[in-house]
C-alpha cells in the first residue's frame, strides 16, 4: 500500500527509515509513553529501530502485521506509524494503532493514513470488521476514528498496562459495507 499527497506519504517502512523512526520515538517520548509504550521501548536507538524494522518486515511477509510509515515529503523523515496488527483472517477483523509525532499534528495526515489503511483492510485483506482502542483522554485519537466513521461500541475495562496503573480502554469499530 502507498500513499502520495503534496506534503506526505504513507509506505511501508524499510530499514533505512531505522535513524528517522528512532528520533522520532525519542523526540516524541513523553506523547507515546502512555499509549504505546512497546513500540517506543522497541525504538529507543537507531540499532533498536532496525531490529523493530526487520521484525516488522518480517510479520508483514506472513501477513501478521502491516507497519505503515508516515513520511514527510520535505526531509523524508518518519512522521508517524499506521500499524495493522491483531489480524484474524477467521472472524475476519484486524486492530489499527498509531501515532503522529507533535508536530506534524493537526494538518490531517493521521486521518487521511488511517483513511488509506481501512481501504487496504477492507479491500486488499478483505477484512470485515477493523479495531481501535483508545483512552477515554486521547481526544484526537477518538476524533480520528471518528472521522473515518468508527463508531464507539463498548468500554474495555483493565485493557491496557502501562508502568504507571491498568487502564479501561474504549473500543471503537468500523464495518465493511459491501
């Protein structure tokens, strides 16, 4: 899957994106730690990006896992993730997390990536039913979903860890429509 706009690109990511990933998830810490704190323990240095890339590259041959990079079209850095993972090819249903670093926030990339990354669930892994699991408190991710018409099915109570306590974690779905 890719994704050409005038400002960024969605792609998948590759090695070479291992020293922007990294000092994206560094410059970004505080904003990721709450949420995704694996994938930022995972990208805490440029060796600890490859090793996350290979991994990533290699779920993605097995059609586990799809890791999607936001670039920047102006220096060609990671921006952000689009990941495709928890995928059930039975029930037909995967899970969306991702992230956008602060300051490329506001200007529509994560909607119109998650956007692209619905219609490659839908239409390239005919999947039926895509996830996103969100805090209550992460405002822009609801609206995110919300704006890619996901719509909020039940509460998810002690969903998500984090070093600091257990979270109850709001599920939000989107249905295809055939």
């Amino acid at each position: 899957m890719k994704l050409y706009t005038e400002s960024f690109s969605l792609e998948v990511l590759k090695l070479q994106d291992a020293q922007s990933l990294s000092r994206l998830m560094i410059s970004n810490g505080r904003r990721f730690q709450q949420f995704l704190p694996k994938t930022l323990s995972q990208n805490l240095s440029e060796a600890d990006s490859k090793n996350y890339i290979q991994h990533k590259t290699k779920q993605l041959k097995n059609k586990d896992e799809f890791t999607f990079a936001i670039k920047d079209n102006d220096s060609g850095d990671v921006a952000g993730l689009v990941i495709l993972k928890n995928i059930n090819l039975t029930l037909k249903q995967g899970e969306f997390a991702y992230c956008l670093g602060q300051k490329f926030s506001g200007k529509g990339w994560m909607t119109r990536s998650v956007k692209a990354a619905i219609d490659y669930g839908f239409n390239e892994l005919n999947l039926e039913t895509l996830q996103i699991i969100i805090h209550k408190a992460n405002l822009p991710s609801i609206q995110i979903a919300e704006r890619n018409g996901f719509i909020w099915v039940k509460t998810l109570e002690n969903e998500h860890f984090n070093e600091e306590s257990v979270l109850d974690m709001e599920l939000y779905e989107l249905y295809h429509e055939k």
